[in-house]
C-alpha cells in the first residue's frame, strides 16, 4: 500500500511515498507481537493506549518497505529503524498519523486479533458450569403468595404494654397508658 505524505527534503518537491508491506513476514510481525511483552503489566499506568501505540510505533518501524524520502545529500534514505525514528517518528512529521492509521488498518487483523484471541482464551473460567440465560416463565417454580393480612389493627406492644431489658438480663414490662385505662 503506498501512502503519499509531505515531502520535507531539501529542494522541496511536493510530496513522498511511503511503501508499506502488504503483510507483514513471520520476523517482522514476531517482533511487534513480542514487543508487546515488555510492557509492564504490573504497572498501573501501562493501559490499552499504550499497548496501541507501541504496536503502531513498531507498525512504522517494520512495515515501510521502501520511500522517497532523501538526505541533505539528496540520496535516498534507507529505510531501517535509525532512518524511520529519525525522519518520521521522532521528527514530528506532520503526517505521522495518516501513517500510523494506515499501518493500522493494514496489520492489525495479523498482528492484533491473534494477541487478542490468546488473552481471551488464557481467561480464568467462569465460576459455574451452568447457563445463566434466564430461565422460561413456564419453567420457574411459582413464588409463594403472600398471607393475608390480619384484620386485628392494634400490635402486640398496644395489648401487652412495652418490653424492655435491663442490665441484669431481666424483661420488665409495663403496660402502656392506653391499655391499662
């Protein structure tokens, strides 16, 4: 896939192409695959994001297969990791995104979807065996109605007077003023 950016060589003359591999070979796409490894998961502040960028950083180092880009020389640069660092990732190139969104939409199927599906089956296993879809209504056993509620309004406490407890483990009750009127 060829990706035209800003041209920014001496002699200005437009715009350069950028060549990246259609897909990538077993060493490079091992290489960003592993490169993921070194992210420390114990570390709080390594999340999703910076897994990301580093496979897109590694998706410019080892996708570009050729370029127009030259030296103040006016040769052609090789395209190695020294030449990528320095004239697109740590340059500010003003077209690095389009870059890394293009790599992305070309290598993340072989390099992404494969670490995603191991992580996924390395999870632990749920907890139960059993399905946790919801039961039919048909098939649930039917609660147990509510009693009826007393026609008696008055509570224990008005008939009987309160209860208390005192500190040596003996209930004194006295009757309330209504029941004993």
């Amino acid at each position: 896939m060829d990706v035209q950016i800003e041209c920014r060589c001496p002699g200005h003359h437009g715009q350069d192409t950028i060549t990246f591999f259609d897909r990538l070979d077993f060493r490079r796409a091992t290489v960003i695959a592993k490169a993921i490894m070194f992210v420390d998961a114990t570390d709080p502040v390594a999340r999703s994001a910076e897994v990301l960028a580093i496979l897109s950083e590694f998706y410019i180092l080892y996708g570009i297969q050729s370029w127009t880009i030259v030296g103040p020389d006016r040769r052609l640069l090789d395209v190695n990791a020294e030449s990528v660092r320095s004239e697109l990732l740590e340059s500010g190139h003003p077209d690095i995104g389009l870059l890394v969104e293009k790599a992305d939409e070309l290598y993340q199927e072989q390099i992404l979807l494969p670490l995603v599906k191991r992580v996924a089956s390395s999870s632990p296993p749920t907890p139960t065996d059993e399905l946790t879809s919801p039961t039919p209504l048909s098939s649930q056993p039917k609660a147990p109605r509510p009693s009826k509620r007393s026609s008696t309004s008055a509570s224990l406490t008005d008939v009987t007077g309160a209860t208390s407890s005192s500190l040596d483990g003996v209930s004194n009750s006295s009757q309330s003023s209504e029941s004993a009127a």
